[in-house]
C-alpha cells in the first residue's frame, strides 16, 4: 500500500534563473558558474561566502588559521588540513572547509570510525570536508587555489558527497557568477574532454596520484608497462619538468 505523495521542500543548492518547471517534481535553474570538483569529500550540501584561511597552495591548514570570522563560511585551506584546523572550524560554525589533502588517521579520528568503501554525504560532524589532491600531505593544485582565491567573499556552494566506485561522484565547489560573465561571453565552440597533446590533466593512480601536468605525446600503440601488461599511454610533462609515462586510464582531463 502506498499513501498520498508529501511534497517535500528543498533549497535549490545554486542561485541562477528557473528555466524549466517539472509539475509536482522540481524546476531546472540556469546559471553561469565556476565549477570545480575535488577527490574525496565527507559530508552534505552547504553554502556560504569563500573565506581564505592559506595564502598558498603549499601552506598546511592549522588552527591559527581558522578565524572566529570564517563562521558560516567555505574555508580555503591549501594542502593537508590538521585535525586541530578541523576542530576549530567545528568549534566556530564554518560551512566547509577545502584543502589539497587530509590525513588518514585524522579523518578517523573526526570521525570515530573507519570510513568503508561506499558513498560519503551523509555525515553530520559540522562542516563538510572537499579533499581536491588526496590523502596526505599534498599541496593544492595551483590554478584551483588561484581559481577560489579569486572568488574571495563570493558565495558558494559545496557538496561533500563522493562515491568511488561504479557510478563515480565527486565533491563538488559551485560558485555563480554574476552577469559579467554570461553566457554571450562562453565560446560555445570550445569542446571540452579531448584528450591531445597540450590539454592539463591530473594523474589518479599512484604512484603519481595528484600530480598535474599537460599532456606530451599520444603514443598510438599500446605499450608493455611495469606490470607486464600493455596498455595505451600517454606521456606527461609536469609541473617541476618531470616527463612521465602512463596509461591513458590513470588521467582526467582538467577543464580550462
């Protein structure tokens, strides 16, 4: 047996325009924004003004740095946010914190338990956590720093919830732009996704995990790796110089 439908209110997550209403179900809203998603991230949505905590992408998230003016705000970290920055942003009500890495035994010890492999979001500790590079000590991409530095006191929009296996969902930071930049000024014959020579990319399986680079050479035939088994690769030249081999599965694309 099923009882009559209760509608259920819920905050749009983003500002934007209601370009499409879906009776007895929704709306769908139109906005310009900058989107950027991270690599691991506990807890749900939430909202507030960007606060900048790190000047740089390389300094580690402390508690000095948490401020009792960063209530209600998104917090920028730069790499690997402490268990004493996360319980300061507890103690004084900050929206979220985003940081390039956290430390595996201080996310178990926010928490109280061993995160197991399933979908995160459902947390209530406080803020929510967006991890942008991985587990450990690991700088913030710099162009992701300069991207949410440049947003400063800008509302934004953040969602915690990731799942790493089938059906993959990452942490998300939304931030709406305002009508300077509209859609008249997005070149609509940009296609993004490509992989070629040129295009910046973030590797994701060690031992290179977070490392970001661009894209070199697109050999066309597979290639025996470490491991005995061949693959289609790429190689990829990073920030410090370095050139790499990979397999063509262990990058993404990051999207200009």
């Amino acid at each position: 047996m099923r009882g009559a439908p209760i509608p259920v209110q819920v905050k749009a997550y983003v500002t934007g325009k209601v370009v499409d209403i879906m009776p007895e179900h929704g709306v769908v809203i139109e906005s310009t924004v900058a989107f950027i998603q991270g690599i691991f991230g506990i807890g749900s949505e939430a909202y507030g003004p960007i606060a900048v905590a790190c000047q740089t992408p390389d300094e580690i998230l402390r508690a000095e740095h948490i401020k009792p003016e960063m209530s209600g705000c998104v917090i920028i970290g730069g790499a690997r946010m402490t268990n004493e920055a996360i319980a300061k942003a507890v103690e004084i009500g900050a929206a979220a914190v985003i940081s390039g890495g956290i430390d595996d035994q201080d996310l178990k010890n926010i928490l109280g338990y061993d995160l197991g492999v399933a979908i995160t979001g459902t947390e209530n500790i406080g803020p929510s956590l967006i991890i942008t590079e991985g587990f450990g000590d690991i700088a913030m991409a710099e162009r992701t720093h300069r991207l949410l530095c440049s947003h400063v006191g800008h509302a934004a929009s953040v969602n915690g919830a990731t799942q790493i296996r089938a059906g993959v969902m990452r942490p998300e930071i939304v931030i709406p732009l305002d009508q300077t930049h509209s859609s008249d000024t997005i070149d609509e014959g940009v296609v993004e996704g490509i992989l070629e020579p040129g295009v910046t990319v973030r590797l994701i399986r060690d031992p290179y995990f977070g490392r970001i680079g661009q894209v070199a050479t697109l050999p066309s035939e597979p290639q025996v790796l470490g491991s005995g088994s061949k693959a289609r690769v790429l190689t990829v030249t990073c920030e410090n110089g370095e050139e790499i081999l990979v397999p063509r599965a262990n990058v993404e694309i990051i999207a200009d």
